[in-house]
C-alpha cells in the first residue's frame, strides 16, 4: 500500500496539468467534455503509459469557478493502472493550485479506513496570466506527513528557480503550439533521501501543458511527457 501510495503522490505533484477556466488563465481551456491525453516516454525514448484527462463538471460560485477532472493512467501495454477524480478552483489573474485538492476524496477515504493518518501542507503553485521571457515565477512547495500502525513516513516536494527561460514553437502529434518555456529545479525527499531533478514545461496558450521533460543535474534526460492527442 506504501508504494502505490507514494507513487501516486509523486506522479500527481509533478505531472498534473491543472487545467482552469479561460476568465482565470488564459493558458489553460475549460470545458465539460474536454479530453488531454499526455504519452511518457523513458530516457531512451520508449513508451511508458498514458495518462489521460477529461473534465467532468464545470460549476461557478461567486468569484470561483471550480472543475472536476477524471484521470486515467494506463500502462505501454495500454493496461489501466488506475484512474482517480480531482478538484481544483480557479479565480483572480491565473491559477493557484492547492495540492491538497489533487488529493481524490474517494481515495482519501480509502486510505483513512485502512487507518491511515494524513497532513498535508504547503505553498500553492501559482502560474499568473502575464508571462513573458525572462520573469521569474514564486516558488512552490508541499509536505505530506502519514502516519500507520506507529509507522510514520514523510514526503515533499519543493519546486524552485522557477522562470520563464525563451518562447518557441513546437511540434507534437496533437499539432504545432507557440509556447513558453518554464524551467524550475523539483527536489523530491521521502524519508531523508532527496532526488533532485530540473524540470521543463512547454506551456501554449488556450490548451495548457504541450511537454515536460525532466533531467539529472548532469543534463542527462530522465523522462518526458507530451500531448499526444486532445479535444474541446
């Protein structure tokens, strides 16, 4: 149970596109109906799975508008690993995401049954509408403290350095988007051992996360992930 845990946990902070409402960011679309199917890849090049997206619900209250995403993962043998649901909540000048609502209630409730205690904490990651090469972006963080059976296991993820490096046009099998190129440094540590990595997000207004590719301190590619296919 540790291990599937710990690899949703991981695999949500960093590879969640979080799509938002078009008032909100100007980046990320918003539409009941709307599909993202991202393929990863490994640093050779080969096919790991595919997660895909889709925007369930579309509701408004006040100055917020909150929308529900169903997530499914399937592996390269298109075998589903697992699929959640997602809340996040959009208003103001861009997107704040709070990680605690990456966290499924279905699957909280799972976990909380089998007497699983969890804290989690942190600073909302904030991507504004005003982009622009060069500027550099707040950085962001969470810690998820679990407690079972007196065994205790800690995990965060703090994402820094984070800028705009250049805008440049790429091409995936969904099309060809004009993107910005958002670099940062993640540093993953669970249970006193820490993974750092340096991270690049090719963001394309009115569709949101074209590509991510993470690297090794030493430049070498670890993994990257890119729309393949999408609809709205």
């Amino acid at each position: 149970m540790k291990n599937k845990l710990l690899g949703f946990l991981l695999f949500v902070f960093v590879t969640s596109p979080s799509q938002s409402q078009e008032n909100c960011s100007k980046y990320y679309p918003m539409k009941e109906g709307s599909f993202f199917a991202y393929t990863m890849y490994d640093k050779k090049g080969k096919t790991e799975g595919v997660t895909s997206y889709t925007i369930s619900e579309v509701s408004t209250d006040g100055g917020a508008t909150s929308a529900t995403f169903d997530l499914t993962f399937t592996d390269k043998k298109g075998k589903e690993v697992y699929n959640s649901d997602y809340t996040i909540q959009c208003s103001g000048d861009g997107i704040s995401i709070d990680y605690k609502s990456l966290f499924p209630a279905q699957m909280m409730k799972q976990y909380e049954d089998m007497g699983l205690e969890m804290d989690i904490s942190g600073t909302d990651i904030q991507l504004p509408n005003d982009l622009s090469v060069g500027k550099e972006l707040d950085d962001a963080n969470v810690s998820v403290a679990m407690k079972m059976s007196g065994m205790k296991m800690n995990i965060s993820v703090d994402q820094t350095d984070r800028k705009v490096e250049k805008k440049e046009n790429l091409t995936t099998p969904a099309g060809t988007f004009e993107c910005y190129v958002i670099t940062e440094t993640a540093s993953s540590t669970t249970m006193g051992a820490t993974r750092e990595t340096v991270n690049k997000l090719w963001l394309a207004e009115g569709v949101g996360m074209i590509k991510q590719e993470s690297y090794k301190q030493n430049g070498s590619l670890l993994n990257r992930m890119e729309l393949t296919k999408y609809t709205k």
